[in-house]
C-alpha cells in the first residue's frame, strides 16, 4: 500500500473582533447608507463605479473652519482649493459660502471664472504661469504671487505693455520644521531672496508689492508648524515695512492640514488628526503675538485644502469576482481601480461592505479592474466573504481622488451631490467614448485605410473575411 500524498494544510484566522494596539479593529461594521440613502439603491440608479459627494459634510466643515478662523482674526478669508476637487458643484458650494478661489493653473483659474468668480476673489499661486495667464490675471485684478524673479520680470513688461502698476506678492519658502521640506516653490528667507524680491517690486517702480504667500507642505499633523510659519510670514511683513517703508497687503498661509484620511505609513487612524480648531488657533495666535499685533492687523488668506472636501467623499464600487492567491489570501476584483483612486498608493482607505457582515471576516486583498499589477485599492483590509455585484464603500476621497483620476484603460464614472435635503443630483455623467478620442485628430491617409478595411468585411474580402475562408 503506498503511502499518502501529503497535502499542506490550509488554514484561515478568524480576527472577528480582534483587537489591536489602536483598539478595536475597524471596517467590520457595514457602511449601508451614504448620509439617508442606500449604497445599492445609488448604484442602482446611477451606475458602478461611482462617486458621491455630501453638500451637508462640506458646508459643514467649510463653515466651522471659517469661524474657527474669524472668531480669533477679525480679518480672514478662506480660500476653496481648486487642485483639491475642481467639481464645479464642489466649489460652488464653497464660494456660497464666502471663500475666494485658489488656483495654480490657467486651466483653474477659467474654472473659476466661468463659476462668476471676479478676478480680485481669485488667488493665483503656483510654479508656472503662462504670459497669457499672468496678462489676463493682472488685468482683472487677481491676487497674484510670484514664485520666481523670472515671473517679476515678465510681469514688469506686462504691466509697461498695459500702462499699469499692478500689485504682486510673493511666495516665500520656510524651514518651520516641517520634513521633507517644501523649498523648490517661491523665494527662500532665510538666505535673503525674499528680501531681495521684496526690494525689487517695491524699488522697481514698475510694480506694487502685494502680499507674502507661503505654504510648508501636505498633510501636516502638527499644527504648531502653521503657528512658526505666522510668525515668521508677519515677521517678514514688519521687516519690509522697516526697511522698504511698504506694507504688504495681506498674509497668505497656504494649505496642507490633515484630514480623516489615514496615510499609508502612519501608525494612527487618520481620525486622529487635529480638528481645523487647532489649526486656526495656532495661526492666529501667533500672529497676535507676533509684530502684527503692535500694528492694526493685516488681512490673512487661509487654504485648508484637504481638511475641508476629503470627509465630504464618497466611492461606491462593485465586486467583480473573488479569488484566492497562490499564498492563500483571499482577493477581490472591483471596478474602481487606481485610475479612478489614485489616491490608493498614499492612503490606507477605510473600505467597507454596502450590506451586513455575514461569515468569516479576513485580511482581504482588493484589486481594481486593470491589467496592471500595480493596480491595488488595499493590500489587506478586514472584509467578509463577498459575492459579485456586493458593493464596497470606500471613505473618505473627496480629496485629489477626482482632479487626479485618469482615462487608463478604463473611462471615468459619474458623480452625484447629496444635497442638504438628502436628494441625489448628478453634478458629472459617466463618460464616453467620445469624450476620450473627441480631441483626437486622425490622419486622412490611416482613415482611408481604416475605411478600405471595412469596406473589404462587408463585401467578404477583408482580412477578417480571408481569417474566416482559412478556417
């Protein structure tokens, strides 16, 4: 009698209710609902994958920053964001509730326009500015900072070509403390460019200096950053004031604060991260205590970013099929992928199932629907057996998932606004094909061949006609 083949056991935990250093292990309980209205019942009716966005969440969060801000600052802005989620619907809803418009693109900026936006409610930041965009922007009165001498130069001719001397303000770098440092934008202080770019637009004589601009990073958990980066921007202010006999017009303390999202290398839940209270504290503390307040207080430009539209967000994504890997893990396929979640290879997203948990609960692998490896939402989240057709929840993207979506093999998925009264509005359809190759132009010389070809099919002597007779 031979002996029998050995077969290596497979064995599966089962972590219901496992714990943790943080606690108890999240994802476990159902997402059903996204604010009053079933997860299955919107993909239902608007299709899979499919983005919702919560009017309610993002006032929310919009006006306890704004008051967070004006209750310590008797003059303060809020700035929406557009790189963050240019959704038009997005950033309407913001500017409703009084925020400027921050931009650092031509292509933002029109947005913004053709959203009503004066051009004086518009702040233009970023590394490039084309002349067109920079003759458009000086003329209608934008709030513009520069980000190098050479931007100076071409606006200085800009503004002799126009016979005007408009005011430009600066982007200044800062080592507060914040790691990896942000000093590729703008004029660095503390090796005197600054000062230097400062001295050039208010001696120029071309131009008016206007306010000092900074921004230390992305998703800064230590609010204290933004409280040193004050001080030293008002600081700066004193000093051109001192020795250029100039005030600059306002202070600008550009975004980066942290929301509930959870990085991929952060030990904490993302929930953890200080409320835009802490944030607006440490600024405007600061900034009493610094040379602002032996001086009526300068006018301040705050752009939360993230911290505002990323709770707002929603993914709701449908199981493809279910599979277990050559190790033993169990796999999903859905059909949001990384060009529709970008935002998967930073973040550790909070996935979880449309309807109650039922069976074994496992460290599951979640892929998207492309052919490439690479294309993975979660390499372990705690998920119960799954059926296709199941949906998935993922929360919170309403941060740079959208604006960095792609058309990579597969077309992007529609989006629909909760509004305050709970209904669902589509605010962008699904695309089409035509929506990717409607910029394409195709030679006339490749279109004829295309057109002979299918004029051979239909008459049974193209290549798929020739395929079939040698069969």
């Amino acid at each position: 009698m031979s002996k029998p083949r050995y077969e290596r056991p497979s064995l599966v935990r089962n972590v219901v209710g496992r714990m943790n250093k943080a606690g108890l292990r999240g994802g476990l309980t159902p997402t059903e609902a996204v604010e009053t209205l079933p997860a299955e019942r919107l993909v239902a009716e608007f299709g899979s994958p499919l983005f919702v966005f919560s009017e309610t969440r993002l006032r929310e969060h919009v006006r306890r920053a704004r008051e967070a801000l004006q209750r310590r600052h008797p003059d303060v802005r809020l700035c929406c964001s557009y790189k963050t989620n240019y959704l038009d619907a997005v950033c309407a809803i913001q500017h409703d509730e009084g925020s400027l418009a921050e931009v650092v693109s031509g292509m933002e900026y029109e947005k913004a326009r053709r959203l009503g936006v004066p051009g004086e409610e518009i702040v233009f930041n970023g590394p490039m500015k084309t002349r067109d965009e920079l003759v458009r922007a000086v003329r209608e009165n934008a709030i513009v900072h520069t980000d190098s001498f050479d931007e100076i130069f071409a606006i200085e001719q800009i503004a002799q070509e126009l016979g005007i001397r408009p005011a430009v303000g600066l982007r200044v770098g800062l080592d507060v403390g914040v790691y990896p440092r942000w000093d590729r934008f703008g004029f660095d202080l503390a090796n005197g460019q600054a000062m230097q770019a400062a001295r050039r637009i208010a001696k120029g004589g071309k131009l008016r200096l206007g306010g000092l601009h900074t921004h230390i990073g992305t998703y800064v958990l230590e609010a204290a950053a933004y409280g040193r980066a004050a001080a030293a921007l008002s600081n700066f202010a004193g000093e051109i004031e001192r020795q250029l006999g100039v005030r600059p017009t306002h202070l600008d303390l550009g975004g980066g604060w942290a929301s509930c999202n959870t990085l991929a290398g952060q030990y904490q839940s993302g929930a953890l991260a200080p409320p835009v209270e802490t944030y607006a504290e440490a600024i405007t503390t600061a900034l009493l205590a610094s040379g602002e307040g032996k001086s009526p207080l300068i006018r301040v430009l705050v752009e939360a970013g993230r911290a505002l539209v990323d709770d707002a967000g929603t993914l709701l994504t449908s199981v493809v099929s279910t599979k277990r890997l050559a190790d033993g893990r169990r796999a999903v396929v859905v059909d949001a992928g990384v060009n529709v979640l970008f935002t998967a290879w930073w973040y550790r997203l909070n996935i979880t199932p449309a309807r109650p948990v039922t069976g074994i609960v496992e460290d599951t692998v979640v892929f998207g629907p492309l052919c490439m490896n690479i294309d993975c939402l979660r390499e372990s989240v705690q998920l119960p057996d799954l059926r296709p057709g199941d949906v998935l929840v993922v929360h919170p993207v309403g941060a740079y998932a959208f604006t960095q979506s792609m058309q990579f093999i597969r077309l992007r998925p529609a989006v629909v606004l909760l509004d305050t009264q709970g209904r669902a509005e589509l605010i962008r359809r699904a695309e089409t094909l035509d929506d990717l190759v409607g910029p394409e132009l195709l030679p006339a010389r490749l279109r004829r061949a295309v057109e002979l070809a299918d004029h051979g099919q239909e008459n049974g002597n193209g290549p798929a006609a020739k395929n079939r007779l040698k069969r």
